[in-house]
C-alpha cells in the first residue's frame, strides 16, 4: 500500500545515456564490460490520470532520431508497464500520463531504452514516495529492460542508474560492478548510422552462434577476456593510445560475432583515417553507433567535423567527454 500519493511529480528524474567502451554481447554471457555513462540524459515527469483506470500515456519529446520512436514504441509499452509491476505501482483507480524528454538523443546504442526505465523509476519514486534506494532503481529499471532487450545483462541500466565509467558483470544472475579509475578524461565521438537494431534480436541470433559453434565462440571469448583484461589497466593508467588499439581489436571481434555492419565498419574507418586512436561499434551493432577515442577534446572535435562532412555512413554525430567521476556506487 502506497501512503503518500502525488498528483504530479514536482521535478525531472534522470537517467543517463551510455556508451559501451567494451564488451558488448560478451557481456550476456558474463564477461566483463566497461561502460560509460555519458554527460546526456533522459528526463521524466509524471502526472495522475484522475478517475482514468489502467490509462497509461506517454507524451514522448525526446529529441530522437528519425523513426526511434515509432519503432520502439511496442517495446516501451511493455517495458513501462513491468517497471509499473515490478514496482507495485496500482493504476486501477487513477491512470498516469508520463513525460518523457531530455538533452539524450534517442538512438541505438546509447542506452535510450535504460536511460527512459531509470528516469521512469526514479519519477515513480517520488510520485508514490517509494523511498527507493539507487540499487533499488536499478533493479526496477532491469525490468523493464527485459521488455526492451529480452535478456538483458543489466549493464546499460547500471550505466543509466550510476553516469561515470564502470565495469560490470553479469555473475549467478546477479550484476557485479564497479567504478574504474580513470587516468585521463576520455574525450570520445559518438557517430550513429541512423539504423535501429532490435536489441532482442541480435541478442538472439548471437545466441543461436553460440550454440551452433561453442569452441569457436569460446575462442572469441578468450580472445575478448584478454583484451578487456588489458584495457582496464591502459583507461587507469591514462594510456589512450592503448585503449584505442584495444578498440579497434574489440570491434574486429564483433565483425567476427557478426554483429557489425558495413556502415559501422565504414564509419569506424573513416574515424581511424581522420585520426581517431580506435574505434568500434558500441551497443547491439546491425546498425547503432561507432564509438571513437580522440587524444584531446582539440582532436576530438577536429575528427568529428571531418566525420560530419566526409563520411556519408555517419548520419548524426556527437562529441562527448567521460570524466574520471560520476555518482557513488
Ligand atoms: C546492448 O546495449 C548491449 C548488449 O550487450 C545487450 C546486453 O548487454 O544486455 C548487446
């Protein structure tokens, strides 16, 4: 039973986007990632539906790309409403109208999907005065990734719960993190194809992959283990042009899990001539971003004007910075 019921939320609740600097699809099957949050995020506000049973509408401005929106829609439904179960959250005498909006740009990979549960979560929070704790966020917001992503490992909604750079794992169906200490800000280009993957999808075709061919995804998976192993140590000690090495050996890695695309791998070329350090798909892949690590925000712009005007493959292009810090964990 909730005591303390709003009418309306009185501010925004966050949740932050994320890129996977390391690690996607390995880490389902519970290899270690490294994630960071990214300084964007989605806001959500929340007013009660008086007198409008089992109504649960959603006014979505996000600023997103092209066709995200429509295309997630279905997905959002059910992933609002296993936050809504998850939380206990009665709907069956007055309805909820959410708000959804931010500074995140919407698209595959970011980490728009946990960003819009967490922010979600934390609004129900208030308006119910569930008192919830951060790791109790999570949780909830790990609900309703399951509507986005099927099975998801739980990084992208620890990503969104926390911001700052973390590694995580998947460990007994429990998710283990961290905060890893950075020796340099990362000041990174975030370059989007335009295409929206489904993430449950290519979860599921990886999934088959494995199945059909363990030794030889055990190999890959070795092969993961050992550049992530080396990667953690180069982003501690500040060694970015080893980071971007590692990258660019991740991202191979992906092409060979088949989870890259010829625009990914264009568009992560093209950053490497223009003189990124690495670069690699991030999120899902089959469409989604391409991560790539600069030297100083001074390169990190020059390479993404260069990518803005030469690569056609790159339809949306961002520059952002991930500072050693970030919330408490
Ligand atoms: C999606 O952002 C990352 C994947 O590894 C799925 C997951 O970890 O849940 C592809």
């Amino acid at each position: 039973m909730h005591v303390a019921v709003k009418d309306k939320t009185t501010r925004h609740h966050i949740g932050y986007g994320k890129v996977i600097l390391f690690g996607e699809h390995f880490v389902v099957y519970g290899a270690e990632s490294i994630v960071a949050g990214i300084n964007e995020y989605t806001t959500c506000e929340i007013s009660r539906l008086k007198h409008k049973p089992n109504v649960v509408e959603v006014i979505d401005e996000r600023p997103a790309v092209p066709g995200y929106i429509k295309e997630k829609r279905e997905e959002q439904r059910v992933a609002h409403g296993l936050v809504l179960r998850h939380l206990n959250i009665d709907t069956s005498k007055d309805g909820l109208l959410v708000k959804l909006g931010g500074p995140l740009v919407p698209s595959s990979g970011i980490g728009a999907s946990a960003s819009d549960v967490v922010s979600l979560s934390r609004a129900l929070n208030e308006l119910y005065s569930l008192n919830l704790s951060e790791e109790a966020v999570n949780r909830s917001a790990y609900a309703g990734e399951c509507g986005y992503h099927g099975t998801p490992s739980g990084v992208d909604n620890t990503a969104a719960t926390y911001g700052g750079i973390i590694l995580f794992r998947r460990a007994l169906k429990k998710s283990v993190f961290s905060r890893l200490a950075l020796g340099k800000t990362l000041s990174i280009i975030v370059c989007s194809t335009g295409i929206t993957a489904s993430t449950t999808k290519v979860v599921a075709d990886v999934a088959r992959l494995k199945a059909a061919q363990p030794s030889w995804f055990d190999d890959l998976f070795e092969q993961y283990n050992a550049c992530v192993r080396e990667a953690k140590k180069a982003l501690q000690s500040g060694n970015l042009r080893r980071v971007g090495e590692l990258m660019n050996i991740n991202h191979t890695l992906c092409q060979k899990l088949t989870v890259s695309c010829p625009e990914l791998d264009a568009i992560a070329t093209c950053c490497r001539t223009f003189g990124a350090l690495g670069a690699k798909m991030s999120g899902t892949g089959r469409g989604g971003l391409v991560v790539a690590l600069a030297a100083n925000t001074q390169e990190r712009d020059r390479i993404a004007k260069a990518v803005r005007e030469q690569c056609k493959e790159a339809k949306f292009v961002w520059r952002y910075s991930v500072q050693p810090g970030g919330s408490k964990l």
